[in-house]
C-alpha cells in the first residue's frame, strides 16, 4: 500500500475506536441523568449500553495490530490468527462492530432470551 493510503487506514481505524469510546460516554453521562437528575414520572426508558458497548470491543478487537500500547500489545500477542490474515480479521471486527450497532436491541433481547429473563 502507498503510504497515504496506510495513513488513511489507520485514521479509520482511530475513528472506529473513538466514535463507540465517545457513544459509550454519552450513554454512560445519560444514564447518570436518568438516574439522579430525571423527573421518575417523565424520564423515559433507561439509556441502553449494548451497542455502543459491543462497538467498542469489536474495535478494540480490530486494533490490537496498530496500537503499540497496552492492552492492545498483549492482546495482539494472543490473537490465534497468523499475521497472513490479520487484515481479514481487522475488517471482520469492524464489521461485527457495526453490524452490532445496528442490532443491538435484537443481540440484548436473545441474549436475555437465552438467560430466561426476558
């Protein structure tokens, strides 16, 4: 690859992981509201964490090659896939980050499904 698109690469790759980082926050500071702050007649549902959340790991997960901090390092060192197909792995994270962005209410309801608390 050039080294422009290397650059670009990983500028993705940055925002993959800081978008679900910052969403996780701004859930976590509504959930705060909701908590101590909301009127408890008029507040609404409860601010759910689980596509942010599973975003989040997903790009964690697909950055473990291009961050050279821990935990990534570790986390890189343990990855049972060859560096052969470390890039399909990568693209595969950021897919299932996305796709369980997208599904998340349906990925939280089968998971309390299976769990018999739904």
């Amino acid at each position: 690859m050039l080294p422009t698109q290397v650059i670009l690469a990983l500028l993705v790759l940055q925002l993959a992981l800081a978008i679900p980082l910052f969403a996780v926050v701004i859930q976590l500071l509504r959930w705060l509201h909701w908590c101590f702050m909301a009127n408890p007649l008029s507040r609404g549902d409860r601010p759910q964490f689980t596509g942010p959340v599973l975003a989040l790991v997903f790009s964690a997960l697909a950055a473990t090659d291009f961050l050279s901090f821990e935990p990534f390092v570790t986390m890189s060192a343990m990855n049972p896939i060859p560096e052969s197909g470390r890039a399909y792995f990568t693209v595969a994270m950021l897919a299932l980050a996305v796709w369980s962005w997208a599904y998340a209410g349906t990925i939280r309801n089968r998971v309390r499904a299976l769990l018999g608390a739904a």
